[in-house]
C-alpha cells in the first residue's frame, strides 16, 4: 500500500490546480516524461493522478525507461485511466501537452526522442522541467537569481558538472526553437520535496529527523546558507500555470519558499518533535551565502501569487518520511492544545451517561452524523472531531427531555430551551459541570452554560411530496435562522440587521414556538419521511422513515451502542458512497472555531478536590477543605 500521505498529494492538487489543468489540457492529451530518474517517479505519478482526479481527462500517458516502482505499482493499482510505457504511444492526431521531468542523475535518454513524438504534431506544448539540486553561491549581492542570471551562471561550468548538464539540455531546446516555432517552454523547480519523495541532500531532512529522535536538534553548522526549496503543491502549481498561460519560449522559476536549514530544524522540532531546541537563523542575516532562485517572473502569471505554509510543509514531509500513519492532529487542532484526547474521553462517557437513562426508561436514540460515521469507520469517536451527537424521533425525544434532567449524574446539567427561555440553540444539549468548550459562537452570549456538551438532535416526519418536502425544509431553515438572529440580537454581522429592531418585536421564545409547530407538523400523518428537523443536515433533505425503524448495535470504544437500521443508507445520504474512506489528511479538522477550552479538574492528572469558578481569569477556587483549615492557612500568610 502506498503512502497514505501520496493520495493527500493528489486531492491537493487536484482542487489547487484544477483550473488551469482545464485550460491547459482542453482538447489536449498530457503526456508525463519521467527520464531515468527513480527518485522523480512518485512526483510523476502524483502529477498524473492530480489531474486524472479532476474528471478533466479520461487518459493521462505516462513514459519512463526502466522498472515501476513499488509506490507506482501501488497507484497504478488505484487507476485504469493511467497507461504506462516506455514508448511514446500514439492514437490519432490529438496534440499533447508534454512534461519532461529530469534531474541531474538522468541520462537523457528520452529527451532526443520525446522531442522527436513532440515536433511530429501540431498545436502541442513541450514543458522541460528540470529538479535542481543544490547550487553553488551566487555573486555578491545576489540574493536570488532570475532565468536569464541563472543561464549564464549554468554557461560557465564545464559540460560535465551537474550545472553543465543542465545548460547542454537547455541548449538542445534552444537550437529546436530556432529551426521552428514550436511551444517549448521551461519550468526550474529547485530543491523538490514533499510526502512520498526523496527529500534533496541539501535540505538535510532525513539527518535532522534522525538528530532529532536521538538528543534533539540544535543549529547546524550550515544554517546559514539560504536554499529555495519547493514543495510538491509549489511545484504543481508551476507547471500547470506555465501551461495553461506560460509564453512560448520562456524559462520560468517555480514558486519556492527560501530557507535555511537552521529554520527547517526550527520548525522541524515546533511541530514534529514539540519542542524549542534549535535556533532558527532567518535567512538575509548578515554573513549568509544566497543559493535561491527568484521567482517573480512566474507570480505575474496568478491574479495573487499562492501562498504556501512551509511549517506545514516540513511537518507533512517529515511524517511522511518517518512513517508516521496520521497526522498529529493535537498538533493541527492547535486551540486545543493537546487535550483533544481527554476532551474525547469525556465526551464518549457523556454519551454513555445518556446511553445508562434510555436503557433504562426505554427510550431509543441513535449516532448520528459524525459519531455514527466515526463508529462505522474508526469503532469510535472520528479521532479529529470534537463533539457528540446522537438523535431521536420526535416521541422519544419528548420523553427523554422530560426524564433526562432529573436521571443524570451530578456532574452533568441538561440544557434546552424547554426549560431556560433564554436558551437560544434549538436543539437540546447536556453539559459537563466545571468544564468550558467555548466556541466563538457561544463565547458571544454571558451567562451561558458553556461546557463540553453532547448534542441531542430530533428527527421530524415530513411530507411524500417531493415539492412540499423542499418546502416544508426551506421554512424550517428560514425559522431556525430568525430565532438565532433574534437571540444574538445584534445587528453587527446580520446581513439585514434593519430587519433586527422588528424582530425585537417579539421575545425569543415566540421564535421557538413556531418552529416547533412547523417542525412537528407532520407528526400525525404516516408520511414514510422523516427531516433532520432541527439539525445541521436539514439541508440534505428528507429521506426514508424505514432506515429509522429498528435500532441496531455497534461496537463503539468498547462498549455497543444503538444505530438506525439503515445506517449504511443513512451515511451514503449524508457523505456520499465512498464515506468509508477517510478524507484528505489536509481536511481532517473539527467544524468548530475554538474560543477557549477549560477541562478544570476533569484534566487527567489534576487534582479532583479543587473546583474553579467559571467566570474570569482569576479563578475563586472553591476547597473541599473544612473553613476552619481554610481560615488558619490565610491567617498564616
């Protein structure tokens, strides 16, 4: 099985390059060149997978010399739409889009004759893009050079040094231009890196992972030399831009970030490793030797050059490199600093709790959304997500909101507007005592219990007409939009905040009331539909009753927990046939903006007899101390 950080690479430049991929490859085919070089071949291959990802082309030719490797095999594996051979393979007169990728160690062998596939048709695009390796030091004052610059800086070193080799390349192009005008154009991409490649030797990549799992990184003694470095996005992004808009003729520089490797070490060990050790030496410090290359000429091809995270970058590459299966994603879901496991830990003994009062009363509900797909796919909570969400129809929900408050443990409270006018959410929610999960939504409203919750979502019958389903849907929307309007009742924010001062007219629970009416108004009828009447997927619309008439079981964190019957149908509805899949790496986030995230003594490793106030940053903390000893320690200070 390929690296699962390869197929992230594809999604990602799928949907960053899609648009230029259409304009570059309309009525085109592309033809990917990879000439002899083993360490080119997962670009190669990602590249062709990106663009047969987009649903753009039916075919992508793939023409290198020598063996598969194991990583190509693998993607090969995943696609019938991708051709290999060591040939130039051709079927009519469609003209190509040709990439020929080369690094130093490639020699040559299928530039001669992919030049010669290439000048037999009409209308089609040569793009030479050769992977550069390190690079001596530029003249003084230079700190990046431009194409031509670099040209002649190539001019002048002999045919057989690295530098050489790529000017005798260069110049093959040059003496084809000059017998006809063909479209041939140049991409360089410096110092090439990514997940699923070999980093370059001057990035040090492979030697700072292995420094940092023995003692730590410290600054290295070449931390003051600043690089170009490009990663496989950047890259992406180059080539395709020059080929949809580049000029003929034209020598472009890729988009690349400039480092040194003292940074690289620095945000090496801020994001993979977690700690501080290595000085980072910012690059344009006095006494740095300048090996980067400028990259303007290519930016003025994008409306707004892309920007590109290189801490992320690093910390992809380096996961990837060393094996890690998953993101670390207390590392991407930084707001929660680490907690996200105990957050979850609680969060699944929350729905326990809940799981304890409807066994006990006879009360079925259902995972639902996220902890359902996360029960299906992972045997528990999604290991990115942040919160719990279970449903019920509508007459076990009412049973339930009547029993629950009264059967919890102490160290939860029931939440909804049921019981507390001021309660804005629609749906209801259970809290954990002592605990602040502030989203920066709820952060808006004082007063407001604001601990790690669970959701409690109720599923409505809705009409059999199609036409009156859309309907019934629409007016849900509409109703739940005004009475959080109502209760944020601020117009900073509201698009139509002129319309606020009439909705003031009437209290919130005015708001509530009719969307329940709207809500439960098909209630008595045998309809076969049911809508997510008052949840985030209302959206999606109705869908069959039958998938909600049984509860199954299954296994969740240890334990089994109730499903609907139809759960298989129910997840295709909401995430489409292939939600067993797991999502890019790049997208694997919670849907909440975190404001402030507080476990108090529920943190693993606190101590339990303390209990801090809510409110403030100075927290009055309530002792299970006698007042007696409380008052002895503060006549002692």
């Amino acid at each position: 099985m390929p690296n699962p950080f390869i197929f992230d690479e594809i999604n990602r430049i799928s949907a960053a390059c899609r648009e230029d991929i259409a304009l570059a490859l309309e009525e085109r085919e592309l033809c990917i060149v990879n000439d002899l070089s083993p360490a080119l071949a997962p670009f190669a291959a990602i590249l062709a997978h990106g663009v047969l990802k987009t649903g753009l082309v039916a075919r992508v030719h793939l023409v290198k010399a020598g063996p598969m490797t194991p990583a190509e095999e693998a993607l090969f594996a995943e696609s019938k739409s991708l051709t290999l051979s060591d040939t130039f393979p051709r079927e009519g007169d469609t003209p190509w889009v040709m990439l020929y990728l080369s690094d130093d160690p490639s020699p040559a062998a299928l530039l001669a004759p992919a030049l010669k596939a290439f000048t037999q048709l009409t209308d089609s695009v040569f793009l030479f893009t050769p992977i550069l390796g390190a690079m001596n030091p530029f003249p003084t004052g230079a700190k990046a050079l431009a194409e031509g610059e670099l040209t002649l800086l190539l001019a002048e070193h002999p045919e057989d040094s690295p530098e050489g080799r790529l000017f005798m390349r260069e110049e093959l192009l040059r003496a084809l231009l000059a017998k006809a005008a063909y479209d041939l154009r140049e991409v360089r991409i410096p110092g090439l890196y990514g997940p699923g490649l070999t980093p370059p030797n001057h990035m040090k990549l492979t030697e700072l992972l292995e420094m940092g799992k023995q003692n730590g990184i410290l600054a290295t003694e070449n931390s003051r030399r600043v690089e170009s470095f490009t990663s496989i996005t950047q890259a992406a992004l180059s080539i395709f831009k020059v080929m949809a808009e580049g000029k003929p003729g034209n020598v472009y520089h890729a988009l690349s970030s400039h480092a040194e490797v003292g940074d690289i070490a620095y945000l090496l060990n801020k994001t993979y490793f977690q700690n501080a050790l290595s000085l980072g030496i910012k690059a344009g410090k006095k006494g740095a030797t300048y090996h980067a290359l400028s990259f303007h000429k290519i930016s003025s091809l994008f409306k707004a050059t892309p920007q590109t995270d290189l801490e992320d970058e690093i910390y992809r590459t380096a996961c990837s490199l060393s094996g890690t299966s998953d993101y670390d994603m207390a590392r991407k879901l930084e707001t929660y600093d680490g907690k996200l496991a105990s957050l979850q830990t609680l969060q699944t003994e929350m729905l326990l709790e809940v799981d304890r009062i409807c066994r006990e009363n006879g009360i079925s509900y259902f995972l639902v959304s996220g902890n359902l797909l996360g029960g299906v796919r992972h045997g528990g909570p999604i290991p990115w997500d942040d919160d719990v969400d279970i449903a019920m129809l509508r007459e076990d929900y009412e049973r339930f909101r009547e029993i629950c408050p009264d059967a919890l443990s102490d160290q939860y409270e029931y939440a909804s507007r049921h019981y507390d006018r001021d309660f804005g959410y629609i749906f209801d929610k259970i809290r954990l005592k002592d605990s602040i999960f502030s989203t920066e939504y709820s952060s808006h409203f004082e007063g407001l219990s604001d601990g790690v919750f669970l959701d409690v979502f109720v599923y409505d019958k809705t009409s059999a007409s199609p036409k009156m389903q859309k309907l019934h849907g629409k007016l849900l929307r509409l109703l739940a939009r005004a009475s959080y309007v109502r209760w944020w009742n601020d117009p900073e924010g509201i698009r139509h905040g002129w319309v606020l001062p009439l909705m003031r007219l009437f209290p919130l629970g005015f708001y509530h009331r009719l969307l329940d009416f709207v809500a439960k108004f098909y209630n008595k009828k045998d309809t076969g539909f049911l809508l997510d009447s008052l949840g985030y997927y209302i959206f999606k619309g109705a869908f069959p009753a039958e998938w909600f008439d049984e509860v199954w079981e299954l296994p969740y964190q240890g334990t089994n927990l109730p499903v609907p019957r139809g759960y298989d149908e129910f997840l295709r509805f909401l995430y489409g046939k292939d939600y067993i899949q797991k999502p890019p790496i790049s997208k694997r986030l919670s849907g909440h903006s975190m404001a402030r995230l507080d476990l108090g003594p529920h943190l693993p490793g606190l101590s339990g007899g303390l209990v801090c106030d809510r409110e403030g940053e100075l927290y009055p903390i309530q002792r299970t101390k006698t007042p007696e000893k409380v008052l002895d320690k503060t006549e002692a200070l």
